[in-house]
C-alpha cells in the first residue's frame, strides 16, 4: 500500500488499528516510534545493482496501557515527515517487535490496517541457475482446442 493511499484511508477513520497474519491485533496501546524512508542500496546474488525504497513505520508496544494513538494523530506525523524528510509516495512497509523484529507489508480490509507477510525470494534465478516454477496443470482442466484431431474427424 502507498503512503498517499494510507493518508486516504487515516482520513476516514475514528480508530487506528493494526492486525497480524494470524489475525491478532496489535495491542490498542501501540506507538508509532518512526516514520521514516528507507533506502537499501544493494547487489543481488547475479551481481546486479539495485535499489529499493520504502516508507518505514515502526510499531512499538509497551506498558503504557492509556496511549491510543489517533489517525488524525498519525496523519500529522505522516505529514510532518514527507516535509522534513522528503519522503516520496512508496510503499509503505511496517516493523514491529515480535520474537525478533518482524517486516510486514500493509493492506486495509476497510476497518483497519492489515499488516502481510513478506518473503525473501532470489532476485537473479536466472544467473543462480534456479529453473523457474513450473505450472501445475491437471490434465482435466485442459481444455480440448477446436484445431485438435478427434478420432473419426479425417484429419489424421
């Protein structure tokens, strides 16, 4: 999800809440530590050169039970941060502390922000000599081409 389509969405709510892939929520009473852009700057295992930028917020639960952090709250820290920190219009990725501190992507189901999973993955198969994933198909499901000889039909 882009930062423009998160502000949109921070606009119309009266409560901001996050949820995890296991369907738990982040506790009512998070903080909101950083907002930020990332930049990686890295080459891949086939020795290409690449760059990748993200928007960054970082989740951060602690024993402050009273802290609700507000969407308009948010917006303006948001707002705050594309002025001082040029952040552009990117994807927006969120980190929050788990058994380690996890990566997530963000969504919304219309109620509220859904954090998603994220995958490493090779970025350069092709050069690591790793064949692309072949497409399970299930002899039932092809269908028969109209072209295709049939059995009494004198095209054979």
């Amino acid at each position: 999800m882009k930062l423009s389509k998160v502000k949109e969405q921070l606009s119309n709510l009266t409560e901001l809440r996050f949820q995890l892939p296991d369907s738990s929520c982040v506790p009512e009473h998070f903080h909101i530590t950083e907002v930020g852009m990332i930049t990686k700057q890295f080459i891949d295992c086939g020795g290409t050169m690449r760059n990748e930028k993200v928007v960054n917020f970082q989740l951060w639960k602690a024993n402050d039970y009273e802290h609700r952090l507000a969407p308009q709250k948010l917006l303006n820290i948001i707002e705050l941060s594309e002025q001082m920190l040029n952040i552009e219009d990117l994807e927006v990725e969120v980190e929050y502390q788990a058994n380690t501190i996890g990566k997530y992507g963000l969504e919304f189901n219309g109620s509220y922000f859904l954090l998603t999973t994220k995958q490493t993955d090779c970025l350069a198969k092709d050069k690591c000599g790793i064949p692309p994933e072949k497409l399970k198909t299930s002899l039932s499901d092809l269908k028969e081409q109209e072209d295709t000889c049939v059995p009494g039909s004198g095209c054979c």
